[in-house]
C-alpha cells in the first residue's frame, strides 16, 4: 500500500500541534473570554438593553506568586510558538493585507499567540499538502517518472519561500542579543528557515522534472 506525503503530512502537522497545544488550553480559553469581554462594550448603543457591569476585585500576588504565574505564562507561550514554526507560510501569505493596515489580522480582543496557535495549524494544512506533493515528485524523479506533475502556481510559491528562507538566514546569522531575546522573532525566523528548506525540495524537484522531459524530448528525436 503506497502512503502518500501529500496527505501524512498535514495530518501529522495537526497532530504534533495538538499534542504541544494541548497542556496550555486554559490561556485558550481565557483568550476567548477576554474577546468577548472587549467587544460586549461594542455593543452598547444599538438599541439592546445591556447587562450591569460587574467588578470584580482579583487578590494582589506575591512575588513568588507572581514568578510563579508568569513561568507558568511563557511555559504556555513556547507551546504556542509550534504553530508558528510549522505554519509559517501563512505570515507570507497575509504580507499583502499587513502592508495595507499595517498589522496583522486577528479579531478584536483575541491574542495574538491564541490566534495563531489556533487558526495557521487549520490553514497550514494547504501549505503542508503542496509540500508533501513536492516532495513525492523528488522522489519519482530519481526513477525517472514525473509524478506528481508540479504547476507553475505551487512552484512560483516555493521560490518565494526559498528567497523568504534565505532571507531568514541571513536574519538569524547578523540577530542581535536583543533579537534572540525576542522568542516571537525567533520562532518566525526559525519558521522561514524550516519552509526555506522545505520549499527548496519542490523546486529542485520541478526543475528535475524539467530535465527529464527535455531528456526524453531529446530521445525522441523532437
């Protein structure tokens, strides 16, 4: 039975960002209520009569409790910066909508870590299958078989992920200490880099495709 890449490796993407979400899906939650909390004041005005406010006092923490609390916190970010490693292309693919409002697309009230962790795994899935496609044509282009045949659409899109990678590179080479301390910056890099790699498989497999029908053209006589 023949398993093939382009369907294993979004389910495997799914998986590997389950189980890192998983422990941290408490700040998930609070990252809802927290939405729901900020746009309630939005609707005020439209004629619905609204709920009384009501206040509600937290405790102050200690600073052991609080060292606590924010361990806790960043224990829960690195889980959610997975996604963003794995899912990287989808940063490049809403570059056009960030250049025109200057920030990135994330509903009101939502966290941005919550945002991501949530919705690139969904969206990668398209970035994982054209991968596994890539990555199959490699493979049968070492027997000399062009399967599956690559469109100009998925390859333009990998030679924009090996220039982003290279880029990347070049990012994470001249990081300043400053820069390193910046994890969210860090796991993009890493992320660019990761897809770099990854892209560079699809291009080298379509240009081998090229050379094995211009091969066979040759052996054909035209």
């Amino acid at each position: 039975m023949r398993y093939q890449l382009r369907w294993l490796l979004p389910v495997a993407e799914i998986l590997v960002c389950l189980v890192a979400l998983w422990p941290a899906r408490g700040h998930f939650l609070v990252g809802l209520m927290l939405a729901k909390l900020l746009r309630a004041p939005a609707q005020q005005g439209t004629g619905q009569v609204s709920e009384p406010q009501r206040v509600i006092d937290l405790p102050e923490l200690t600073p052991e409790k609080q060292r606590e609390v924010d361990a806790i916190y960043e224990k829960a970010l690195r889980r959610m910066r997975v996604p963003v490693v794995l899912n990287f292309p989808v940063a490049v693919a809403q570059v056009p909508f960030s250049l025109v409002t200057r920030r990135e697309w994330v509903p009101q009230g939502m966290l941005k870590e919550s945002w991501r962790a949530l919705i690139w795994p969904l969206v990668g899935i398209v970035f994982w299958w054209l991968t596994g496609r890539g990555i199959e044509a490699l493979s049968a282009s070492f027997q000399r078989t062009i399967h599956p045949r690559l469109h100009w659409m998925e390859v333009t899109w990998a030679v924009v992920l090996v220039v982003v990678g290279i880029v990347t590179f070049i990012g994470i080479v001249t990081s300043t200490p400053d820069d390193r301390r910046d994890k969210d910056f860090m796991a993009l890099m890493y992320g660019g880099l990761l897809w770099g790699v990854l892209a560079g498989l699809t291009v080298t497999a379509r240009f081998r495709q090229w050379r094995i029908r211009k091969s066979n053209l040759a052996g054909s006589g035209g």
